[in-house]
C-alpha cells in the first residue's frame, strides 16, 4: 500500500500524520509507506508447494519488521529516524494511550506490555529492517490468554531522531476508518496449525506425541507403560536447594514418598509395610512404637562386640548393654521388677538394691549361707533409724579396754541435721559426734549417719566383728601457734605484718599476714615434724590445710604450700596447693605423689607461703596430717 504524507518528523503536533491527545480522530496522517509490512517470525521458514507443513521445533524469540519510508513526493528517506513500536488489545488509537511527554502511558487498559524503539536511518531507497525484541524482550505469548492473542495488535510511529517524543507521529493502519489505526498480529504461513511435527502425529501409538487434558493430566492410555532407562531423576536440574522433591500419590489421597534436601533424609508421610527384609547400614530412627511379629535380633553376624540398646537421646542416654568378653547383661541405671525376678547364674549388683517384697535365697550371699545368720548375729549393736533424727542402737554385748559391757540397747539418739555423725563406744559409752571417730583412745565404731532436710538419708555400718588392731589410723593436727614452728622470709618483698589471730565463729586460731605495699610481699610459716617411730604409709588426703583471704584476686593475696621430705626432697603434690584464695574458710585436700622418702622418726618440713598487698590479708588455720601407726605392745 502507499501513503503519502506531507511532512515527516515535523514538530507540529497539529499535522495530518498524528494521531495525538488532540484527538484528531478523522485527520489521519498520511505517511508515504511503500510496501510496509511485518513478519512475525514465531518459527523460523516458510514452506510452500508441498503436502505437508512441518512446525518448527524451536521458535524464534524476536520478531522481524521490514519497512520503506517515503516522503510526500514519493522520495525515498535516507535521514536518520526514530520508529517506536508498542503492543496493544485493540486496533483504535486513544488520546490517553500516550503521556504529555510523548512517552507510551504504560498504564493504558489497552497498553499490551511491550513497547520498543529503534534510531536508524533508511537505505539509499529508504527501506529498513528491524528486530523486534532485541531491546526490550517480546512478552511471553505462550503465557497470554486467547482473549489477548486474538485482540494484540501492533502500533509504528516514526519521528526525527533529533524531535522530542512528542514528535512521534502514528502510522495509521486504516486512514478512511476512525477506529483503526493498528495493524493486527495474524500467522504467517509456517506458524498455521501443522498437521505433523517433526513428522509425528498426536496419539497413543509407538512414536506419537500426547495430549495432554484439562487440568494437564495425560489419559491413561497415553501414560507409558515402563522406561529402558536404569535411572529416573526427579529435579534433574537440581533447582530444589531447600526443602522436598517429591514422589506424590492421588492429588486428594496426598500420599508422598520424599527426600528432604536440607536434612538429607527419605521420607514417607504414611505406614510403611516391607514385604522382604529392611537393612539399614547407618541408624534407625523412629519417632513411633515400632512393631515387630517375630523377635528383634541385636548383632546379628555375630561380631565381636558389646551389643547395645540405648534409651533417651544425647543430652540423657541410658544403656542396655550385652557385654561379649564378660558374656553377661548391663543396665545403666536402676532397674524396678514389679513381678519375680529369677537368677538361674550370677546377679551382681553394683550399687544399692531395694526389695519392697521377700527376697528369697537358694544359694550363698559372698559365701555365706544366710539360713544359719540368727536374728541376734544380725541385729547386735546394729544402728537404724528412728523417726525424724533419731537413732535406735540394738542391744548387744562389747569389750573396750579389757571390760566387757551388757549394753541394753537405746533410741531417740538425736543428731544433727544436713552433716555426717559418727557413732562409737568409748569408755564413759554411747558417743555421737559430728568430728569424727577418735585417733586418741580406744573405741568401738558402730556407724556413720548422713542427714538431710530432717531425716536420715544414710547409715553406714562400721561394726567389726573380728579384728587384729595391730594398726590403726592416726589424724595428727596443727593448731596456729604450730608446735615446732619457725618463720622466715626470703629476703625480698618480705615488708608485712604477720599475728596470730582468733576466728570466734570457727573457733579457729589462724596466722594473718598483711601489707600496706601496693606489690605483692610474702612470708613463710614454717611447721616442722617429725614421723613418729611406729610409722607405716600415709592414707586418705595425706593433708588438709584451712585457709581464708581477704580478696578472691590472686594479685592481692595468695596461699602457696610446699612439702620436704625426710630427705628434705620437695615432694609432688597432687591437689589445690599453689595460688589459693577464697573470702570464706575452705579446706585443700592434698596427698604426695612421685616416690618421697619417709622415715619413721625423722623430721620433715610444711612451707606456708602467704603472701598480700595494698592492706588485703592471707589467713592459715588447721593443718591435718592423716598416716597409720603400729600399735605398741
């Protein structure tokens, strides 16, 4: 077709060419275009002369625009211009479908959502071509309802490339019809409905292609029946970096076989029966009962390990255990049988066992047949407990000192409460105190009682029915002033003042060393002793030492202890002995360790270091030394 327009590119808004917000709806302009047209490539070659008519199996992504501008004399345009091409839903131009600037009003409800523009200049016959979607993506036509790909027209306007927007001057598709004004998108050719592609026919049949129905189901007669394959891959492109790809069953039955990505685990949301055997070479975890028909086999191929079923989970496991080397069964914890418990081999039990009903015996108790204990064996001087604090002793005959005592038996043996008491015969008879059994005189011990919250918790037996006292335990203790002792410093940082000092709630004396010098200074409490003649070993804590600061800094003050030997070899200690400090009175418990030479009779040497500054203080209160002695005939 050809139209003939006077001016092109003029800057008069008022020209026959625009269609502008004027609303010049029946002043069309009249632009020359000789042989205008648009190919819409969505395949790619025209097919002509034969029977079949093949689709293209990949379609091109733009869309090719040929065109050839004249002027009103009908000469061609070789000056550089600008077309501006836009999508719309309907062939009539509106006055609002561009903005006062001149720019398409991409807010129009006929605007299409695309629009492109092109600076170029014609050849030496004005013709032109352009690729539309080159700049600005075409839409998607695949995702554009049928309402709008039957609807989508095309608008071209062409101005100077130097003219404002404004200048854009439309190219009217019908200038004898007001309301259109743009050319349609219709099919070329080879873009027609194909009766094959790539030469096969829709259908069920070997080599045809499916259809798929609403809702974009395959029928069942197109769903094929297997696959050659060895492997089918779900998320073949592993776009899925988080949460589930999903086998589903039944769009309303939702019944999924899963792999959880971010917690690398299979899943089922429903029971799972297993027809033929289930093995799992990691662990097994089930967050339900589990079930079984027949029995559950632990350790199977019989290797040579522990077998083991675990209760709880990290933060609390409890065990029950089949040891292989010892060939017996392991609780971890407390085991309650409500019903009988029968023992055809060895029952070993490690810590306290309760029997709330009769507990019967065929066999010894560590050798002993307990048929032939008589009540009088069992109970003899025997300490239980009353009600509250209260102790019950049993009746019984003992021998203390070459006398022998008919005790009658006693109850409401009150002692204290939230302690350990310890209960004993001496001479002047039944003693219960919370310091200990004597080191200084004969005694008989009986028990020793733990107390808490208003009741006992805890007897001890301490009964010895037969006996050689040959040996016997002895606390030694040191009191400040220490016997035998001697004081020194080391002649630097030595500027204090040690006393000797009175704790009236501990009824304790205790050394106190302190200095007003803002660096730390130290002095030594030397304490001298000497093994006595009938000494054998040391036991317990070899030594406890009392100690108080006036600052928990050990930049302000400091406890350091050293021990010699009969030697006058320093001794390894093992315990708290170096930088002690504490604002209340505790107790270090240390013993030797290495091979220190004793000597019975011989003197050895306990360094107390203290040390303080800027008028904090260093306190040392009891020394205890526990050993054991030879009695002497």
């Amino acid at each position: 077709m050809r139209i003939d327009d006077s001016n092109i590119g003029s800057n008069s808004r008022t020209q026959k060419g625009y269609k502008g917000d004027k609303g010049l709806k029946g002043e069309k302009g009249i632009i020359n275009i000789f042989s205008l047209f648009c190919l819409f490539s969505l395949f790619c070659l025209f097919s002509f002369g034969s029977s079949i008519a093949y689709a293209k199996t990949t379609a091109p992504t733009k869309l090719v625009y040929n065109g050839h501008l004249l002027d009103s004399s009908g000469d061609a345009v070789t000056t550089e211009v600008s077309v501006r091409f836009s999508f719309w839903k309907s062939s009539d131009y509106l006055t609002g479908d561009v903005t006062s600037t001149g720019a398409i009003d991409i807010g129009a409800s006929n605007y299409g959502s695309w629009n492109e523009a092109f600076t170029l200049t014609p050849n030496s016959d004005g013709y032109f071509t352009v690729d539309l979607g080159t700049g600005s993506a075409l839409p998607d036509f695949s995702s554009l309802s049928d309402a709008v790909l039957t609807s989508l027209h095309l608008q071209v306007e062409v101005k100077a490339s130097s003219a404002a927007n404004t200048s854009y001057e439309l190219l009217d598709k019908n200038t004898s019809n007001a309301s259109i004004d743009r050319a349609p998108l219709l099919s070329v050719p080879f873009a027609l409905n194909a009766n094959l592609l790539d030469g096969r026919d829709t259908g069920t049949a070997s080599g045809s292609i499916p259809v798929l129905e609403t809702g974009g189901l395959l029928s069942l007669g197109a769903v094929p029946g297997g696959t050659n394959k060895d492997t089918f891959t779900l998320d073949n492109d592993n776009s899925v970096s988080a949460g589930e790809v999903s086998l589903q069953f039944g769009a309303n039955l939702l019944k999924k076989f899963s792999y959880d990505v971010t917690n690398s685990t299979f899943s089922f949301n429903d029971a799972v029966r297993v027809g033929g055997a289930l093995t799992a070479t990691g662990g097994f975890t089930a967050s339900g009962t589990i079930a079984t028909e027949s029995g559950v086999v632990i350790n199977r191929e019989n290797a040579a390990k522990d077998s083991v079923m675990v209760f709880g989970n990290s933060l609390g496991q409890e065990t029950f255990k089949f040891l292989n080397t010892e060939h017996e069964f392991e609780l971890s914890d407390d085991v309650r049988i409500t019903g009988n418990l029968s023992s055809s081999g060895i029952l070993a039990v490690e810590s306290n066992a309760v029997v709330g009903g009769t507990l019967t015996v065929g066999g010894l108790i560590n050798g002993v047949d307990i048929t032939t204990l008589t009540s009088d064996n069992d109970v003899h001087l025997k300490i239980s407990s009353g009600a509250g604090l209260n102790l019950t002793v049993a009746s019984g005959d003992y021998r203390l000192g070459g006398s022998v005592t008919a005790y009658a038996g006693s109850s409401n043996n009150v002692i204290a409460d939230d302690d350990t008491s310890y209960v004993f015969f001496e001479t002047g008879g039944l003693v219960t105190n919370t310091t200990g059994f004597p080191t200084d005189h004969m005694y008989i011990p009986l028990a020793t009682v733990l107390t808490a919250g208003g009741s006992v918790s805890t007897i001890t037996d301490k009964r010895v029915f037969n006996s050689a006292d040959t040996e016997r335990t002895v606390t030694r203790i040191f009191t400040p002033e220490f016997e035998g002792v001697s004081y020194q410093g080391d002649e630097s940082n030595n500027v204090g003042q040690l006393v000797l000092n009175h704790s009236g709630g501990n009824l304790m004396n205790s050394y106190q060393w302190s200095s007003s010098r803002s660096t730390l200074q130290d002095f030594d409490v030397l304490l001298n002793f000497t093994l006595p003649e009938d000494f054998v070993r040391w036991t317990g804590n070899h030594m406890t030492v009392s100690y108080k600061s006036s600052s928990s800094n050990q930049a302000d003050n400091t406890l350091d202890i050293a021990v010699f030997d009969s030697a006058n070899n320093s001794v390894t200690l093992t315990g708290d002995s170096s930088s002690l400090v504490s604002t209340g009175w505790t107790t270090t418990a240390i013993t030797w360790s290495g091979t220190p030479t004793w000597t019975a009779g011989s003197g050895s040497l306990i360094r107390l270091r203290l040390s303080a500054k800027s008028d904090e203080s260093m306190h040392v209160g009891k020394v205890k030394l526990r050993y054991v002695e030879l009695l002497s005939e």
